[in-house]
C-alpha cells in the first residue's frame, strides 16, 4: 500500500518527527492513488485526531483509488471529461477522505465521494469527538442530492460549494450545497463546535445567499469574491445558514478566502488573495489595496495582495 508512485500525479503524505538539535527525522512518505498511468490524484486538506490518525481529502479520478469500509466505494465520474490536446478520456473526478493508521501503514476507511460530473475536497477539520467536517465544490447539475436537513440539496450551478459531515468512522451524518446561479467553491473550513462550522471560499455568483447580519450582503466582483458561512448542521433546511457574507472592495476587483481560523474569542480570522481595494481598519499595516486591476478584457491576473482579516460575527454589519 502506497509504495511507489506511478507515471502520472499521486497524492502523498509524509510525517517527520523532531530530533536533538532542531532537526527533523523523516518517519515515512506514502502515495495514495493508483497504478493507472492517466490518472491524477491529489491531497488538498489534513487533519490528525484525538489519537493520532491522519485524515486526508482531496481529488481523484481514478477508478482503481483504494477504498475500505467506503460509503461510496466506486468512482462516479463517468468517462466525460478530457485531458490534454489529445482529449484523452479520463473518469470525471470524484472526492476522496482516506482516514490512515498514526504510522501510515494501514487505512482505516477510504472512500469516494462524488456525482456523475466532477467533485473535489479541499479542506478538512475536525471536532472534540473526532467528528469529520470536509468543504469542496461540486460541479453540477449533479444526481449527488444532500440530506433530507441540507441547506440546499441540489446544486444551483455549473459549480457549487459542498460541505459534508462525516462520523469518525466515515458515515455521512449531513451533506449540502451552497451556491448561485453561476459558480462558487469551498477552499477552508474550521469547527467552531460538534456540528456547527465555518466555511470559506469564493464566488462568482451575485445571488449567492447572505444573512441580514452580514458584513457585506452585496456581490462587487469583477469575477469572484471572497465568501464566508457558518453552518450549523443540527437545524434543517435554510435555518442551517446563521452567517453568511461577501468579502469584497468596491468598484469591481476579485477577492479569494484561502484559509480560516477561529480564535478562541469566537471571532473569525482569514486570509486569501485580493486584486481589489478590501475594507481596511485605520490601524492596517497596509491600508491601500493593489496597484493594478485585472485586465477587464482576458481577466487575466495582473497584481495581487494577500490579505488576512478578522471579523466579528456577533457585530451585525460593516461594524463586525
């Protein structure tokens, strides 16, 4: 299991402990995927439990990916999509979560997750109880239908967020979508506590939900802003959304959410990548966004500044 790479792209984990003198000993490296030579797979988010376990998630579109006690054992993408000028017929991607032994030589469940079209995982936390909480994005129309309680259980677009709740032996517990009418993805999440998290990512969709008490309830992307959601898995339907914002500066530009943090305050902390004049405080470190704009005729990226930003949910408004 996971011993050697094949010819094309391989996921992989490695684990390193430290030693005398500030240096580090390797402890092992293995290779998650397959022996096909079009296939690609990839690691996106991880995450260790209560007793050291490694939790995985990513991408793969494989049909031979290990699985184990799976709740989808097979890949669901069917073979629709290309690679290449050539157009080499490859499976449709599915997500994975593989949830590996403390010493990487074993697996304790690995599983597929995924529709007909392609779906990815890009993040992972978990809660007190070794819950597991995965955010991605679905591409969509899909037959991938969320839980009976789901905020959305269908996607709305050609490309939706998608956040699953998994049992810590892999049993899905909730699943959803959240998007617009034109294309969203999910990059980060964190557990603010068992069932409820916040999840980010972007959008492109100016219809993409909000909450009364957002920072900011209005699209301004050029071609995507920074979104962020708290989701609370034990209410149904759209009571599940408490919080949900754009993050965006006026008069067009992009914004992305990359990472989120919670610290222990309850206030929300994240950063990402902006080509947009962002909100600032009168103590920024930089208080003027960018120099340059994206080129509004190939939206090809010209400048762009990080950002990180900390934001009160408890304080309705621009004043959070």
């Amino acid at each position: 299991f996971g011993q050697a790479p094949n010819i094309h792209q391989e996921g992989f984990v490695t684990k390193f402990a430290p030693i005398a003198g500030g240096k580090t000993q390797l402890l092992f490296t293995i290779f998650l995927g397959n022996n096909s030579s079009n296939a690609a797979n990839s690691v996106n988010g991880l995450a260790i439990d209560s007793i050291g376990n490694i939790i995985i998630v990513g991408q793969t579109d494989a049909n031979n990916f290990p699985t184990l006690n799976a709740v989808q054992s097979q890949i669901s993408g069917g073979l629709d999509c290309s690679e290449g000028s050539g157009g080499t017929a490859v499976y449709c991607a599915d997500g994975f979560l593989t949830k590996l032994a403390p010493d990487g030589r074993a697996l304790i469940f690995s599983t597929y997750y995924g529709g007909k079209l392609e779906n990815e995982f890009n993040g992972v936390a978990l809660d007190s109880a070794d819950g597991i909480y995965v955010v991605g994005k679905a591409f969509g129309p899909t037959d991938l239908v969320g839980t009976p309680t789901a905020i959305q259980p269908s996607a709305t677009s050609a490309a939706d967020m998608q956040m699953v709740r998994f049992d810590p032996t892999g049993k899905v517990l909730y699943s959803t979508y959240l998007g617009g009418t034109v294309g969203q993805q999910g990059d980060s999440i964190a557990v603010e506590k068992p069932g409820v998290v916040w999840i980010g990512g972007s959008t492109a969709s100016p219809d993409m939900p909000t909450t009364s008490n957002a920072f900011q309830t209005t699209y301004t992307g050029f071609v995507k802003s920074a979104y962020l959601a708290r989701i609370d898995t034990t209410q149904s339907g759209k009571a599940g959304l408490t919080y949900a914002t754009f993050f965006n500066g006026t008069g067009g530009g992009n914004s992305t959410l990359n990472k989120l943090f919670l610290d222990p305050s309850g206030e929300v902390v994240f950063c990402g990548g902006a080509f947009s004049n962002l909100p600032t405080t009168p103590t920024a470190m930089q208080p003027t966004g960018p120099g340059a704009q994206q080129s509004e005729v190939s939206a090809s990226l010209v400048y762009a500044d990080g950002f990180i930003a900390r934001i009160n949910p408890g304080v309705a408004g621009a004043n959070g």
